[in-house]
C-alpha cells in the first residue's frame, strides 16, 4: 500500500510539472512585474528583517537578480506594479488590542515597518510611469489593496512575483493570484525567505499547486510577444 501511494504521489507530481511551464515568452499586453516590498526595511544597512536573515548568500543573491529582473523588464517596457507596506506608525491599521496573533501582532512587538523605514530602497524607487499598489494591510499584495483594480483596468493576467520574504509574502500573493484567476509566476532566485530550508519547502512543496517558478537569468531572456 505504501508503495503504491508513493507511485501515485509520482505520478500526481510529474503531472504537475507538465502542465506549469513557464515557456520562453512574455505576453507583454497582459503581464506584469510585481514586485513586494523593495523598501528600507529589508534593504537598507541597518534595517531590522535583515537581521533576522539567516541565510545572507541567498538574500544578498535575490536583491542582485531582483536588479536585473526589474532592468530587464523596464527595457522591455513591462507593466511593473510596486506593492509596499505601509502602516501608521502605531499600526493602528493592525487594530492594537485585537492583534493577537500572526504578523499584525508580531510587527508590533519588533517594531518594524516605522518612518523611513516604509520608503522604497533607493535600488528601486518607482519610476513616474510604474504603479504604486496602496491600501494592503495584509500579507497577501491584494489584502485590502487596489491591486486587483489595477490588473483589471489594464487587462492583466499574467503576474510575475519577486520580492520578500519568499514564504511569507510572496507566497501569499502567489497564493491569491491564482484564486483569483491569474497565471502566478515566481522568479524564484528574485525572492528570499529567511532560511534556506522555508525557501526550498515553498519551491518542492508549494509553488506547483498556484503556479510555476522560473530563474531570473530564464526570465531576461524570455523572448517579448507584444
């Protein structure tokens, strides 16, 4: 019997795997770049989550990718969508006594996410012509947000992520996005977790049931179908 749950469990996997590939095209007209939380909380010199990275080698690879990404998609002149976080600084939006648990309530005793901390990171401040997702007080990009608006109003259904942390955020997104009818796209060396073992569950465990992965040096060269 365990035997015979293990093929099948092959199987179910392999199945997977044929039907999320990524190919080698960007539908330009009806795709974006998503990118989360590019901010001075991750990426300045003495920001707080940086800290709590244990593995570096993978955090400082993702923000050298998440650079070539982004470069890549502003030459080919990608729809790219900003999705910060951006909370009073007495989280009031949290709800101060009723966070309890989970990230509304952890966030408040760290005491991240505070003054200049919010501003984008000067790698990758939007340009004029970017979206600037607002609203979200969730983990997921579209909780409370207009990012659901966005795509639709631009005729949006293909949504590559990048961005932190790998299995907090970006997999809340991804997540959603496929609830929510989209094609979910992770560039996954774009995107950090906090270890290496969170990282590799979200791709050999997750990432197949929402989407598909791709690398970041797949994505600059993907070829542009307008």
């Amino acid at each position: 019997m365990t035997r015979l749950i293990l093929i099948v469990g092959l199987l179910f996997m392999q199945l997977f795997a044929k039907e999320n590939k990524v190919g080698d095209t960007i539908e330009l007209k009806n795709s974006a770049l998503v990118l989360i939380e590019y901010q001075n909380e991750w990426l300045a010199k003495d920001a707080k989550l940086d800290f709590l990275m244990e593995d570096k080698k993978q955090f400082n690879h993702s923000v050298k990718a998440s650079k070539e990404v982004l470069a890549y998609a502003r030459k080919i002149n990608m729809p790219i969508i900003h999705v910060p976080l951006i909370v009073s600084d007495d989280y009031r939006e949290f709800g101060k006594e009723k966070a309890k648990l989970g990230l509304r309530a952890v966030i408040q005793k760290v005491g991240t996410w505070k003054g200049k901390s919010k501003d984008f990171h000067k790698d990758f401040k939007p340009l004029e012509n970017e979206f600037i997702v607002s609203g979200r007080v969730g983990a997921s990009a579209f909780a409370g947000s207009n990012l659901q608006a966005i795509l639709s109003n631009n005729e949006i259904k293909n949504l590559y992520f990048i961005g932190y942390a790998t299995n907090v955020c970006v997999e809340s997104s991804f997540r959603q996005a496929h609830d929510l009818g989209y094609n979910s796209y992770v560039i996954d060396d774009a995107t950090s977790a906090f270890s290496k073992e969170q990282k590799e569950f979200f791709l050999k465990e997750i990432v197949h049931h929402f989407g598909a992965s791709l690398k970041a040096n797949e994505f600059v060269n993907m070829k542009v179908s307008k």
